[in-house]
C-alpha cells in the first residue's frame, strides 16, 4: 500500500480550506475537497453508525457515490448567544454605566453648587468685617489663599 491509501485526517492548529464541488449530476451531493490538494475526504472504512468514525483523505479521481455527502439543515441554533441579544445586552451594560456616571455628576454639582454657595457666604461676611485686628487678617488671608482668582 502506498502513501496515498486512505490518509487520515486531523483537526488542526491552524484553519484548513475546504471547498465543496458539486457534479453536474448530482443533486444536494457534495465532495468535500481538501484545501489546494486533490484530496477529498471520505469515511474509514465506509462509515459505520457508532460514534468516532475516523474521516480519511482520498485522491480525487472518482467520483463515485460513496465519497459524497449531503448536508441538512437543523437549525439555526449554534449555541451561542445571538447577535442581537448580545448587543441588546452589551447595550443595557452601557446604559447602566452612563445612567450610574451620570448620577455621580449631579451630586458632585450639587456639592459643588453647595461650596459655591459658602464661598459667597464667607466672602460677604469678610467684606462685613470691619477693623484691622489680627483676627480679621488671618480671616480674610485664609479665605483670599482658599478662594478662586475672582
């Protein structure tokens, strides 16, 4: 037996290209062609129903009825999360976070609205003071130094 008789065939690291040939004759029969090759797979051994049937490369010569295989459809069901389910989720995440961040904003305005506010409040009572007293002066020093340029 030569090289070519009946390789098997891995899974592998990397992607493989497959093509699907179908002859003219042939209605939902296919080859599965394997990559650049003329290797099409088939089943070891012609198949069997247990589980674990080994898959083989075989030279692309004939054509004949056993190396074709028929695909049916099932569903539509993957097993993984559907595109628009996943974005409605990743969506609500986000809303959340703004929605959280943008409460967050309004209570540092109101707390800085609430500084503003006994900012003014200071300054008037300092500029209320009258006198020249140490007192005054540390006051008026301490709130010139915590004040904003006005």
């Amino acid at each position: 037996m030569g090289r070519d008789h009946m390789p098997e065939v891995f899974c592998g690291r990397y992607p493989t290209t497959w093509e699907l040939r179908q002859g003219s004759k042939d209605r939902n029969m296919y080859m599965i062609k394997q990559g650049d090759s003329d290797r099409v797979i088939d089943l070891w051994g012609s198949g069997s129903k247990e589980n674990g049937t080994k898959i083989c490369a075989v030279s692309e010569r004939d054509w004949v009825a056993w190396r074709r295989w028929r695909f049916d459809w099932i569903s539509n069901d993957t097993g993984e999360p559907m595109e628009a389910e996943l974005r409605s989720r990743i969506a609500t995440e986000f809303l959340a976070q703004i929605a959280t961040k943008d409460a967050e904003i309004a209570e540092l305005e109101q707390m800085l609205g609430a500084k503003d506010l006994e900012l003014n409040r200071l300054k008037q009572r300092l500029a209320g003071i009258s006198g020249s007293s140490m007192e005054n002066k540390d006051l008026r020093n301490n709130l010139s130094a915590a004040s904003p340029s006005s």
